[in-house]
C-alpha cells in the first residue's frame, strides 16, 4: 500500500470571485418574475416571460434579452466565452 498524503489547496472566496471575470459569462434562463429582485435598477417587466441573463463570472448583470442567442452574441461582440448555467 502506498502511503502518500494529498495536500489540499482551497482557494479563498475573494479569488474565486473574479476566476474568469472578463473573460467568461454565464447564459442563464430566467422569468420575468425574477428580474426585480436579482436586477432592482431594471425596467418593470410584464409577469411570465421567460428572459434570458449574460452574467459576468464575478456576478455582475450585463444583458437580459427575450432570446438565448441574443445573450450569446453580445457575449461574442465582448470577446467574452459564453457558457450556459442549468
């Protein structure tokens, strides 16, 4: 039996944070109920629509748009990777 210690590095939550801030964006459906309470400064919106949010990796709302390929190509224009959050 080999008797080999694995050391464990965990990264500190401020540095977590910002990984891949600028560089990735996250694609996130969302309804229309929703956006009041995660983007207060957004516009009201009729209740039951579903939305489509391009989140900057630190969390920070760039776009909500009525389609996924909308977010996705202002993610593409921002030279930003796009990836979808389930």
């Amino acid at each position: 039996m080999n008797d080999t210690t694995v050391e464990k590095t965990v990264m500190p939550n401020a540095a977590f944070a910002v990984l891949g801030a600028g560089k990735l964006a996250y694609v996130r459906e969302i309804k229309s109920d929703d956006v009041a309470g995660l983007y207060p400064e957004a516009p009201p919106i009729a209740p039951g629509i579903r939305l489509w949010a391009l989140v900057n990796a630190n969390g920070t709302p760039i776009l909500i748009a009525d389609s996924r390929e909308a977010v996705v190509a202002n993610a593409f224009e921002n030279d930003l990777t796009a990836v979808s959050v389930h």
